[in-house]
C-alpha cells in the first residue's frame, strides 16, 4: 500500500522550530534543580583537578604512594641495615609424598 496514493493523508506545512520550542525540550525532563546540580557537579570536577594539580598526584596503576609521602632516606637506612632478600625457584621436591619432603 503506498502512501502516496492514499487521499485521507493530507499534506501539512511542516512548520520548523524556534528557540522557545527548542528551549523547552532542552528543559523537558529535567528537574527543578537540574541547572544547579550540573553547575556544582562542573565545580566540584574543576576543583578536584586544581587540589590533584597542587598535590603533584598522578593517576598511577604502580601502588606507589605520592611523592609528597615517599621518605627517601628512611627506605635507604632501611635496606642497609636488613639482609639482603634471597630469592629462588623450586625445580624439583625430594622424597615426594612422604613426610621428609622437601624442596
């Protein structure tokens, strides 16, 4: 059926929108408070970058702390004076399955 053919579909001027149309579905939807919370939530981001920015923080994915916390010459005293750590790989247990195992 082709929509074209059909009488009871009547052509109407298509009338485009003006700023108060356009206005007012901008706002629709939106609460009575919608303005301020947008406004305090751009503050609240701005805010957070200049204290991050004064801070000297970085996102970082390492674990390390800020530099503002690292105590350099505490961490240097403290790797003199504690052994050295030994590290090794197990390549074989010994007596496997009894209780004198061992790695």
């Amino acid at each position: 059926h082709n929509m074209a053919d059909d009488p009871t579909l009547e052509e109407k001027e298509v009338i485009p929108l003006d700023d108060d149309d356009i206005a007012l579905l901008k706002t629709y939807g939106l609460g009575p408070y919608a303005k301020a919370i947008k406004k305090l939530e751009k503050d609240i981001k701005e805010m957070t970058g200049s204290v991050n920015e004064l801070r000297g923080i970085k996102e970082s994915d390492t674990g390390l702390a800020p530099p503002s916390h690292w105590d350099l010459v505490a961490d240097k005293n403290m790797l003199q004076s504690e052994p050295p750590l030994q590290v090794a790989r197990c390549k074989k247990i010994m007596n496997a399955g009894t209780e004198d195992a061992r790695t």
